[in-house]
C-alpha cells in the first residue's frame, strides 16, 4: 500500500455509473464493541466508507464475540472461516513476536511519525512479508491510528517503581514486557473483561486506552489514580485484516477502493481522538473524581530503560524483529533532524 493508492481515489468515488453489479459480502468482524468511541466507531465508521463508495464490495460489522472472540480474529481470517477483521496487530504478539511493532511501540513513533513510516517507507510491506512468512492467508493494511493513550488506572498513587512491583495489571503489547521486567504480573483482556476483573480484585490496575474511551468502562469507579503520558502507546495502529482468498477473487478497482476508504478512516479516527479526550478528562476530573497523575522523570527513565532492554533482548533471540526493528530505527534517525527542529518544544 503506497501512494499509488491515493492516484486512484478520485477514480474510485467516481465509479458510481454504469451496470449494477453484484456485490462481494464480507462479514468483518471487530476487535472493539460498536458501543466503545474511537476504538469502536472505528471499525464501524469504515464499513460505512466503504459501502458509500463501492457497488463492488460491502462489508458487514460484527462486534466481538458475534462471529469470533477478538483473539481469535487472526486465525479465523486466514482460515476463511471470517472474511475480514478490523483490529490491531498487538493482539498477536503471543503469536508474532515482532506483531507490536506494528501496533504501537513504547517511547517510539507518534501517528504523524508511525503513518510517514508505514505509507512511505518500509512499514507495510514489513508487516505483509510477517503474515507471509508465518503462514497466515491475510492481505493486510493500515485502516486506522490514534495518538497516545493514557499510561493507566491505578487503585492508589504510585510514588515509585518500589509501588509497582507485585500488582496485577491488565497491559497490551511491547509494554507488558517492560512492566513485567518491573515485577508486575500482567495479562491480556479484552475490553468487556476488564472491569469485572478490577471489582472482583483479579487485577489491581489496568491501561486500555484513551479518556474517553475509559471513561465509557468506567475504571475510574474502582482505581481513580489515571496515569500520563502514555508512554507504552505513543501511537496505536489499527489494521484491516481480509482473507487472501477472498482479497485476490477481487478486481484492482475494487481492492483500490478498499485501500482508499481505509486511509480516510485513518484521517477520521485520529481526528476523533483528538477531539473527544479532553472533554473526558474534565468530565473525570469535576465528576468522577478521578486524579490525573503525571509519571516523574526518574519514573519514565526507568521505563524506557527497561524497554531497551526489552527491545535488545526481543531482537536477539527472532529475526524478524531484529529486522523491522532496524529498519524503524534507520528511519527515525533520519526522521530526527526533522521532528527535532520544525516542531515548537513546549515544557512538561
């Protein structure tokens, strides 16, 4: 998915003319419930693009659990047995272990930064070749992005690294690595299991997402400490998973259009983010009586040096994360001259 994908968008809203068609049904099932903003909108808001474009294709949504739970996903794309999946390829790194880096990379990329690496560099033919080569049927490609999540919600305020050590946390991705290595015990839940694991005590704190999208969970009921920035999420990508089976049966035309309609979802699902959080945010703050807390210094070093760490270690023991990890790395050290003096610096 290059540039060449935005040659074609003009042609492929024009094509409205001509002989109607049959159309190609796919039942595209969603890592997030319709009724979550941002995240769930998401998926819901391409379906939509995609249908108000095309007389070839139309996709319906399916909230999790209706056609398979959220991950479990992957493995139904690839064996046909769902046509399509809208969700994040963290959601795999069990599976994968170089998955998260295209997902969201701790201390890496913002959106602005993750997009310019995936469309114009080297990102998305890097996360093709990963389905590829573990054998999974799956045309892929970037349908979505939101900017940093909070860092998480805590029972009580946690003054230092010594605070963290034993708690169990829900936490996603590269990031669980890096608070496992600072002695928290973590796991993986889904959206809907998340609160029921914090009243009944099985996990003392819990990151998901952003403000709004964690206001509407209602965490802050139970743990009202939510922790900035996010450095574990600078930047979240979402990814449309379709069969590859199903994908070649298509025409270019109609594949084109796909690909069009999942960049406008990636315009509108950052635009959204960015303008619902701080509404949240006040809303917590005035009613819900929840204290926003920002990491220390000595904190945040600490993070991103255990991730390091974590990064070295990961790259070193597979090789495909060795090679999308330089190849990230060579690009945001030339990214650097650029982010580092055209942007204004503005202090914590």
């Amino acid at each position: 998915m290059k540039n060449k994908v935005i040659a074609v968008s003009l042609a492929a809203t024009m094509a409205t003319g001509g002989a109607a068609q049959a159309q190609e049904v796919f039942e595209m099932t969603s890592a997030f419930s319709r009724n979550l903003p941002i995240l769930g909108t998401a998926g819901v808001d391409f379906v939509d693009k995609i249908n108000g474009i095309s007389r070839d294709v139309e996709f319906e949504h399916f909230d999790p659990g209706e056609l398979v739970p959220t991950l479990e996903a992957l493995d139904a794309v690839s064996s046909g047995s769902v046509d399509a999946a809208y969700t994040t390829s963290g959601y795999w790194q069990g599976k994968i272990t170089a998955a998260s880096l295209f997902a969201a990379v701790p201390f890496g990329p913002e959106a602005g930064e993750f997009l310019a690496w995936m469309l114009y560099d080297d990102g998305a033919d890097l996360m093709q070749r990963m389905y590829d080569e573990n054998s999974y049927n799956v045309k892929v490609m970037p349908c979505g992005v939101i900017a940093p999540e909070t860092s998480g919600w805590f029972k009580t305020e946690i003054k230092s690294l010594e605070d963290l050590e034993g708690l169990n946390m829900r936490f996603f991705g590269l990031g669980a690595e890096v608070m496992q290595r600072l002695g928290v015990s973590t796991s993986l839940l889904a959206a809907g299991d998340i609160f029921p694991a914090l009243e009944r005590g099985a996990i003392d704190a819990t990151e998901f997402s952003m403000p709004l999208i964690d206001q509407r969970l209602g965490f802050y009921n139970i743990a009202s400490n939510n922790y900035f920035p996010g450095w574990h999420q600078p930047a979240t990508l979402f990814e449309l998973l379709i069969n590859k089976d199903r994908w070649e049966d298509l025409d270019e035309f109609a594949q084109n259009q796909i690909e069009v309609a999942c960049l406008a979802n990636i315009t509108t699902n950052l635009a959204e983010g960015e303008a619902k959080n701080y509404a949240a945010m006040v809303t917590n703050v005035e009613e819900n009586g929840v204290t926003i807390r920002q990491w220390p210094d000595e904190m945040l070093e600490a993070f991103e040096s255990s991730w390091n760490e974590v990064a070295a270690e990961l790259a070193a023991e597979d090789e495909y994360f060795a090679e999308v990890w330089a190849d990230l790395q060579e690009f945001r050290a030339g990214y650097k001259i650029w982010s580092e003096n055209i942007y204004l610096k503005r202090p914590r």
